[in-house]
C-alpha cells in the first residue's frame, strides 16, 4: 500500500538568480550545510514552486527577467507564507534597500558577498523562522488543549461528533473533515458527519473497510496518488471534491475501533505535516474517549428513565384512580412548556418532575388515598406531606437534583397560601408553577373515588377565575394556549 510517512523536517531554501552560474554555486554550498535546496531562474518560476510548497528560507535576486525580487518578496507576504526573504543585489541603493525591508524582507546583502557572511544571514533567518513556527505550535497546542477538553467534557454523543469535526477542520489545514462512527450493537461504521471550508460536506468519501485495515496496526495514515484513487469511491462526490491528499486517524479505545476521522486536502501538497498529524491523533484520541463516555452516558440515561417510570408505575399501583395522573400532568406540562419556549434542557428536567411529582405518596396508606368520601382535617395534613416526602426519597439521588425543588413546591400558590413553604409569585419556581396549572386541570376533568371529573370548559373557567390568585397568570396563559379544545381521552 502507497502511504506517505513524515521524515524529520529539513529547513527548505529556494535561491531565485537569473544567472545559473550563482544559483549552481549557492545550491551547492546550502546543500553542504544540510539543507534542502532547489532554484529557480526568475521570480515568476520561483512563485510557481512556492505556491505549491512554502519555503523556509527564499535567497533571491533584486533584478530579474518577468518578476523581480521585490515583487516575488510581496507574493510571499500577502499570501502569509512564513518565509524569510534575503534580497541579493549588485545594484544597491538606500531606497530599495529600504522598500525591501519595509516590504518584508528579513535581510540585504550586496554582491558580490563573501560565503561566510551569506551562510550566517541563512543561518539567523531559519533561527527566526523556527523560534515563530514553535511559538505557532505553542498557540496551536493550547488550542487544542482547550478544544479537547470541551470535547472531553461533553455527554451528548452528536455535540461530541460537531466538536470533534469542527475541531479538525480548524486545527489541521484541510479542505474537509470527515467522522465515521460505529453506533452500539453496529458491526459497520454508521453514523457519519462531514464539513468543509463551505460547511456541511457530503460524507463517506473513503471505502470504510479498507480504511479500516490500513488503521488495524497504524496511529494514522496518509494516502495520496494511486492509493488514495484506489481508496476513494469512483463517484461524483468523491470526483468533483478533488482530493489529493488523506489523513486518517482511528477512535480506539483499547481493542475496539469506534470510528474513524478522516481529514482531506485538495492542495498539491507533499504530506500533512507531523504536527498537524498529532493534532488529529490527539483530537482523535479524546474524541474516542468523550465518544466512549458519552455511550455509557446514554446507558446510564436510559436506565435512569426506566427507573423513574418504574417508580410512578409502582406509586399508581396503590392508587387505581388515578391511573395515567402522572403520564397526563407531564404531557399537559410539556405543552405548555413548549409555548412558553423554555429551553430543552429546562423541558427535561419538567418532564422527569412531572413524572414524579406525586412520588411521595408511595408513603401515604392505600386507605386514605382511596377513601371514596371528603377527607378529614388530620387525612388531609397527611396528604399535604406527600411534597416532603418526595423531597426525602429523591434528594439522595443526584441526578435528581434539579427535579426535587419542582416537585417540593408544585402546591405553593401564587398568593402565597400554598404549601409546604408559603412561597408566592416568581418565589416559587416556574417548573412547580406550570405543574400546579397542569396537575389542578387533570385533577378536576378525572374521575376520583369521592366525585366523577369536571367537563374541559368547566375546568378552563375555574383555572382561569384562579388566575392570579392560585396560579401564575403566565403559565394559565400558556396552559390554555397549549390547550384550545378539549383533550383526546387518554
């Protein structure tokens, strides 16, 4: 298989000199102090090779046929290349020396110049170079430090998957980015989210199992040339995209492969550089593990869920009336939260309320929740106490947190009359307030032992002659928006 493999960098020089004499000479002596060197006759040829490949270091003549040497100097600034320039002349003056050096030039040195003074300005101009690529891979890795650790701490699996990506596509210089992920129970690479420069790209360019065997035994690979052609599937998509060059790092989390991210280039490039390769494999390496993290997350989620649902199946166990109470009041209550507009994670929270707001009955004896006539003064404080009671059973877990205050005080009233605490208005807190609306409407229109249930318009008039008094003006609003005709039986 054709990979590309990333050797020690070797600082680049170009020498630009319309006299092939200079060029051999300096090509030669650059070669012997170890670098990489290649020439070119004229500005014009010499911004042909740049192009391509940004140099380290460019030498180069002040006049010169089709493109002079400032000129060539302006190309490489204004395209951002981080390259220091030396200008070569015979033909110095202050002004030009001075509109090089303006321009961007790192030095100035006259012919003719003797070899030991040429190879110590090299030398001081790569110095520079390296010292601002390392402050740039510092920056770089502080970046993704900070990157990977939003990745790191998130729970949700597709805010993961977003993070990662936009991540790459940021800190590797590609035209597009690429996640694939095996979703649990899945034996294929399944879940797929793509983006480029342009935004949303469309995924799964690459043929996943070979992919996959390429990465049994690799940190990552690059493909280019007849391997990537071989790689890519022969279709629009993958034929318009253009791309030249494929970095692909895996999600793995000891023996198991959870994905892989994939980052494209359509420049004609030699490699992804060995930073940037790091980049994605330490992107790559969080990534499995919040992808991990955020699997289990979800396990524990749907556990969790059925717990709760257990729960107030066990609490409606003991009490045949009111059968469905629980399942109403949460779908009533995220009626009226979605009129409201209240944030998703706010509407979860109600919802797991809603379900359990009556959990501290579980407490209360049969008898009395049964009773088919009024209770008495010393039944009805043991029905009041339910609101405690399900502060204690559920204060102990913590994921209940936030459902326990709601819950606590969804019999407070507006006015403050309520219990267990008295609070009043936008003391109470806005969850407690729309269960109270919700929870007082299902309690009227349901059958009970003692009565059978109010018509809808009956129950609407009596929320709303209680407006203000018992219930949140707001939430009644809401509350009837969500419900402009009489409910479908449940």
């Amino acid at each position: 298989m054709e990979l590309v493999t990333n050797a020690a960098p070797v600082p680049r020089v170009l020498v630009v000199d319309d006299e092939e004499d200079i060029t051999t000479v300096l090509g030669d002596i650059l070669r012997d102090q170890g670098y990489a060197v290649e020439t070119a006759s004229d500005g014009s040829q010499a911004w042909d090779k740049a192009q391509t490949e940004p140099f380290d270091a460019v030498i180069t003549d002040l006049k010169m046929p089709r493109m002079g040497g400032l000129e060539l100097l302006r190309s490489i600034k204004e395209a951002g290349h981080a390259t220091a320039v030396v200008i070569m002349t015979g033909f110095a003056t202050v002004e030009t020396a001075i509109e090089a050096l303006k321009v961007g030039a790192y030095d100035y040195i006259l012919k003719p110049f003797k070899v030991g003074e040429l190879l110590q300005v090299v030398d001081r101009a790569l110095e520079k170079v390296r010292l601002a690529a390392e402050n740039l891979q510092l920056k770089e890795q502080v970046t993704l430090l900070r990157l990977s650790e939003a990745v790191a701490s998130s729970l949700s699996l597709n805010q993961v998957l977003a993070i990662v990506v936009e991540a790459a596509l940021k800190e590797v210089d590609a035209d597009g980015v690429e996640l694939l992920f095996r979703p649990p129970g899945s034996k294929e690479l399944g879940k797929r989210l793509g983006l480029g420069r342009a935004g949303p790209l469309k995924p799964l360019l690459a043929n996943v199992k070979q992919l996959e065997q390429a990465l049994a035994d690799a940190p990552h690979v690059q493909f280019q040339d007849q391997a990537l052609a071989d790689l890519l599937y022969r279709d629009a998509a993958a034929t318009e995209a253009g791309i030249r060059t494929l970095l692909s790092v895996p999600l793995r989390r000891g023996n198991e492969n959870l994905g892989v991210l994939n980052a494209y280039s359509r420049k004609a490039r030699k490699a992804f550089l060995p930073r940037e390769e790091k980049a994605l494999m330490v992107l790559g390496d969080r990534a499995a593990t919040s992808l991990e993290n955020a699997l289990l997350y979800a396990n524990l989620e749907n556990t969790f869920r059925e717990t709760i649902q257990g729960l107030a199946l066990a609490l409606e166990a003991k009490d045949a009336y009111t059968h469905g109470h629980s399942e109403n009041v949460t779908r009533l209550c995220s009626a009226a939260a979605r009129i409201m507009v209240l944030d998703e994670e706010f509407c979860t929270t109600l919802h797991q309320a809603a379900v359990l707001h009556d959990i501290g009955k579980i407490g209360i004896s049969s008898a009395i929740l049964n009773k088919p006539s009024k209770l008495d003064p010393e039944e009805y404080e043991i029905i009041k106490s339910h609101p405690r009671m399900g502060k204690r059973i559920l204060e102990p877990i913590s994921m209940l947190s936030a459902v326990v205050p709601i819950i606590y005080h969804h019999h407070e009233r507006w006015d403050g009359n309520g219990y267990p605490e008295g609070l009043a208005g936008e003391e109470i807190p806005l969850g407690s307030r729309l269960m109270m609306v919700a929870d007082t409407y299902e309690a009227m229109t349901s059958d009970r032992a003692y009565r059978k249930g109010l018509p809808h318009q009956v129950a609407v008039d009596e929320l709303r002659s209680c407006s203000g008094t018992q219930f949140d003006p707001e939430c009644v609003k809401a509350f009837l928006a969500a419900q402009p005709k009489a409910p479908e039986p449940s």
